[in-house]
C-alpha cells in the first residue's frame, strides 16, 4: 500500500513539474535574426511580475490624472463663460438702473415745476410720507 502512495506522489510530482515548471522558459529574438533561449526562475518571474504590476499601476494612475486634468479645464472654461455673461448681465442690469435713476431725477423736476406753476407747497423730504402716498398730499377731511 504504501508503494502505492510512493507511486501516486511521483506521478503527481511528475505531473506538475510538467504542467507547472518551477522556471519559465523565455526565447528572445535577436535583430540579426538569431533566438536566444534563457530560463527565469519563479523568484525571478515574481520579481517581474511586480515590476510590471507597479508600472501598470502607475500608468492608470497618470492616465486617470490626465482625465482628471481635462476635465478641469472644461469646467473651468465653462466656468469662465458663465462669469462672462453673468458680468455683461450685470452690466446691463447697471446701465437699467442709472436709465432709472434718471427718469426718477426727471419726473421729480416735473413734479416741483408743476407744484411751483400750481402753487402748492413742497413736502418736506420724508421717507415716512413717501411710503403712505410717494408725496402726493392727501385731500383734507372737513
């Protein structure tokens, strides 16, 4: 019985020496055309295999950066059209309330003429007044 095992373990050994090599066997093509055959054992395949993982990695990393920069800058130029129109916006929104302004400054010049041509009296400037009838006088209660 335990010939059996011996012989079960070597076959398994056997087997997986061949399906599995502890090396790995490269070949390389030279450029005169020549190949050369070279084994990497499995430290040194695991040594590689890192080194390949840590660049990848690094060259996701840099790639998802870049994406990340594009992206930037888009929203930075979509950002700065928004501020140019919100700018001119508020320009105009200025320009509005100076043409309000005015208008205000005018009417009030007409409304002193026509109290002066009238003879009615001015009110005295009261911001109280102005909000109960904007100066209009109100009709005496006898």
């Amino acid at each position: 019985m335990t010939w059996v095992v011996t012989f079960g373990r070597w076959i398994g050994l056997t087997l997986r020496r061949k399906l599995f090599p502890p090396s790995m066997a490269v070949l390389t093509f030279t450029a005169s055309g020549g190949v050369r055959r070279f084994r990497l054992s499995d430290r040194d395949l695991f040594r590689w295999s890192l080194v390949c993982t840590f660049f990848l990695c690094l060259t996701l990393l840099s790639f998802a950066l870049g994406i990340r920069g594009v992206i930037g800058r888009s929203r930075l130029a979509t950002l700065e059209q928004q501020n140019q129109f919100l700018t001119t916006l508020l320009e105009d929104q200025a320009a509005q309330l100076a043409a309000l302004k005015r208008e205000i400054q005018r009417l009030h010049e007409l409304e002193s003429s026509l109290r002066s041509l009238s003879g009615v009296e001015l009110p005295p400037h009261d911001p109280a007044a102005l909000s109960q009838g904007g100066g209009i006088p109100s009709p005496a209660t006898p």
